[in-house]
C-alpha cells in the first residue's frame, strides 16, 4: 500500500467475510479451515486473472 501511494499507483483492497466459517473451523478443525481459507484465495486469484494479486 505504501509504496502504491508513494507512486501514485492505483491500488484496491479486497474484503471477504467466509459465512460461517467460525462453525466450519470448530467443526471440522483448524487444518481444514485452512484449507477453506487457502481454497478461497485461490478462487480469488482465478477471478482475478492478470491483476497482481498478493
């Protein structure tokens, strides 16, 4: 973000709320929620294709 501003880049934040994660994570484990979790950026970064995504 810094350095986006520092060259007057154009930069956007993106915000997601995962409904019902809490439960999904209690249920089924941290190692799967993480796996909820890493299965969702990766979604994000298809829909995002040729964007710099982090």
């Amino acid at each position: 973000m810094r350095a986006a501003l520092r060259a007057h880049t154009p930069v956007g934040l993106l915000m997601l709320d995962v409904d019902h994660f809490k439960l999904f994570n209690d249920h089924y484990g941290h190692p799967a929620g993480d796996r909820c979790l890493r299965t969702v950026a990766e979604v994000v970064r298809r829909v995002c294709f040729g964007a710099r995504v982090m």
